[in-house]
C-alpha cells in the first residue's frame, strides 16, 4: 500500500507547477490549464485524506470542486474566444484593459 505522503507530495507538486504556470506564462490558455491543474491537485489532497481517514466527506467536495471546474471551463473558454476574436492576441500583458 502507498502511504498518504507520496499521494500528498505529487499533489504539492502538481499545485507547484501550476502556480508557477499561473505565475511565470504569459498565455491565456497556458495560464487557464495551470489553473485547471491546480483544482486537480487540490482534488488529489482530498482524495487522499478521504482515503485514509476512511470518510466520504472528502470525495464529496471533489464532486463539488469538478462541478464547479466545469462551469469555470466553460465560462473561462468562452471568455477566452472572445478575448482572441477581439484583440488578436493571447497575451495576458498586451490584452490587460477590458477596452476594445
């Protein structure tokens, strides 16, 4: 059996390299899958310690965490093709004003 810290620290790095992403990338959709991956390791965490606390409070807030990726996704994806229609451009620091 795999004890709960290998879990744990593949869910710290898998958040660490999605808060790099988030932070050091320029592009919109770079950015947005970073943050996708961070919302995963989040998920792995609460897996985790659902898993090994023998409760299912844990898994509930994973479905509740992937419902609301989901609504971000869409919205996100949405934003994210009208961002590009209107400006040309997926560059965070040539597309920072909401003025077209």
């Amino acid at each position: 059996m795999v004890p709960a810290t290998h879990y744990l620290a593949l869910a710290a790095i898998l958040f660490a390299i999605g808060a790099l992403g988030v932070i050091i990338r320029r592009n919109v959709i770079t950015m947005f899958m970073c943050v996708e991956l961070m919302l995963n390791a989040v998920n792995l965490t609460f897996i985790t310690f659902s898993r090994f606390l023998n409760q299912v409070d844990g898994q509930i807030f994973v479905f509740f965490v992937m419902t609301v990726a989901a609504a971000e996704a869409a919205v996100g994806l949405a934003l994210i093709v009208l961002l590009s229609r209107r400006t040309d451009t997926l560059d965070v620091d040539q597309a920072n004003t909401m003025k077209w």
